[in-house]
C-alpha cells in the first residue's frame, strides 16, 4: 500500500509534468503551491494555469476513475461469484456509452456544458434499470441470471449505440469513436465533482458492507447462516455500482478492463478479506488509469490517443496470462 501511495503520487506529478508541453517539475509543484495559497507567490502565469485549470483536474479526475472503477469490480465479482466480472459485463457503461453517442448524434448541445455527463449518466442508470426489471421476472435470485441479464443489455445497448452512429450526423463520427473508447480531456474543476461523488459512494458503501461481503466469500448458505441478507446485498451493490459507473462514464467514457483486472491484482497483495482489498484497489486502480493516460498522451504526440485503447491491450495480456498461470494458482 504504501507503495502503491507513492506510485500514485509519483504519476500525478509525472502526469501534470508531461504533455503537448514539458514542464519542469519544480514549476509544477511551485504553481499548485501558489493555488493552494503557499509558496513563495510566484506560482502564477501561463505556466500556473496550464498546471492548475487543465493538467491538474485531468490528474485528479484519473485518481477517481481508477480507484471507482477497481472498486466496483471487486464488488461485482465478489457478489456473483464471477471472476471475469466488470462494470461493462452488465451494460452499464453501453448504456452509458448509447446517451451520450445520442447526444452527439442526434439531440445536440441542448444543455450547455451539462448534456453530455447527464446524457451519459441517463443512460447508465436505465440500463442499470433495464437488468434489474429482467431479472425480477425471474424468480431465481441466483448471480447467474444477473450476469445473463446484463449481457444481454450489453449488448442491446451496444447496438443501438452503432444504430445512433450510422443514422446521426457522420461529421460527428470522430467525436463517438474518442468518447466509446475514453478519455479524459472533459476534465474540469465544474465537473470533476461528479466522478468524487461516484468514487465517494461506491468505495463508502464498500467499506461499511466489508464484513458482509467477507461472509459472502464462505457461500450463500454460510452467509445467510450468519445473517447476512444475501439477496439485498447483491440488489444492494448492484444499485450502488450501476450509479458509481453512470457518473464515472458520463465524465471519463468507456474505459474497459479496469474493474476486470485491478480486483485480481489487488487480491494477489492484499488478500481476499474487503477491507484492506478495497483500499488495494482504490490505490491500483488509480496508478493503472494514471499510468494510461500519460502513455496515451506521449505514445502518439501531438495527438492524443484514447485511454481505452492502453486499457483494453492491458487487460487483454492481463486474460492470456490468467488462462496460461497453473489452476492452482488461480
């Protein structure tokens, strides 16, 4: 952990450092210095506002994404006892991921610098809906049905996104291929707040649900036996990581693989226990979005890459080494 702490610190400052333009680490820690009211008052100029109003919120608003996204892994896998579970298993992010692409297709700017995150946010939460309506048609509580429901809206949600793509305006084209795949470029200090409230309650509602997600671990029986309402808490959690996602997604895009491979890298250093697990992938979560970012900011200068696409190539050597370790290891 306390490894983890300095990576994420040595990232943040690597991250507001590097660029379209290099800036000195010194002038770096001087003008957040001077935004924070200390230092020496030179911390100002070009240089403080390139640092304070566009790098530093972008910093910030990874720290957030990662740590929210790995938490609510951890969560997802552990209450449908699923290993490969992620937020994007159970449509969350394609619903997400289909309010905004409508936005940029076919409704317009209508609510100034707000439509795209409330786009966004609407549609992850009437996914989020969505599964949980089909699964109350079952009677079955069983996880199963809950990751079948979620594929399932997946990928409706998935094709309407590409109906919206090829029916909407095609100039935008560029625009939808950027935002599906991620990035952090919409970071601001006005909407950064979203992603906090979403970490804030995921990563809340984890630490104070711990022990009975640790009972969780021994079985439903065993769990039950111990009095734990399993069914609640799996509707719980749920509720809880479907609004998390929604707001993570409306400010940050589509950022895949994260909640897939943080929980399991987090489990290797931390055990299986939530408490201190949570805190291990609240930690890694944000060195991993931290270090893809500034990897899809310098691969490719002057353009930008988006951060899915350093993700997903992550989190597809990340499933081949999963498939190649021994079973005993697993």
């Amino acid at each position: 952990m306390a490894g983890g702490a300095a990576a994420v610190v040595a990232l943040a400052l690597l991250s507001i450092a590097f660029g379209s333009t290099v800036i000195p680490l010194h002038d770096v820690l001087r003008a957040i210095a001077g935004a924070l009211g200390l230092g020496d008052g030179q911390g100002s100029g070009p240089v403080a506002s390139i640092v304070v109003e566009l790098r530093l919120p972008r910093t910030i608003l990874a720290v957030l994404v990662g740590a929210g996204l790995g938490i609510v892994g951890a969560l997802l896998q552990t209450v449908t006892r699923n290993d490969l579970a992620d937020p994007f298993l159970f449509g969350l992010s394609s619903g997400a991921a289909a309010g905004a692409v409508s936005v940029i297709t076919v409704f317009g700017d209508r609510l100034g610098i707000w439509t795209l995150p409330v786009a966004a946010f609407s549609g992850g939460i009437l996914a989020a809906l969505v599964v949980l309506g089909l699964v109350s048609r079952i009677h079955s509580q069983g996880p199963e049905r809950l990751i079948l429901g979620g594929l399932a809206v997946s990928f409706l949600f998935t094709a309407l996104t590409n109906y919206l793509v090829f029916a909407g305006d095609q100039r935008a084209a560029h625009s939808v291929l950027f935002w599906t795949m991620g990035g952090l470029g919409l970071a601001r200090w006005d909407n950064i707040g979203l992603a906090l409230v979403g970490t804030a309650s995921v990563g809340g509602f984890a630490l104070r649900s711990h022990r009975s997600l640790d009972a969780l671990l021994a079985g439903e029986s065993t769990a039950e036996s111990l009095g734990v309402p399993v069914a609640r808490l799996r509707w719980s959690t749920f509720l809880v990581s479907a609004f998390a996602t929604a707001l993570l997604v409306a400010v940050a895009g589509v950022i895949g693989f994260v909640g897939l491979m943080i929980p399991h890298l987090s489990r290797r250093l931390a055990g299986e226990l939530h408490f201190r697990l949570i805190l291990a992938c609240a930690v890694f979560g944000a060195v991993i979005v931290l270090a893809s970012d500034l990897l899809a900011r310098t691969l490719l200068p002057p353009q930008e890459l988006p951060i899915g696409i350093v993700t997903s190539s992550l989190g597809a050597v990340f499933v081949v080494w999963m498939l190649l370790r021994p079973r005993q290891e697993r």
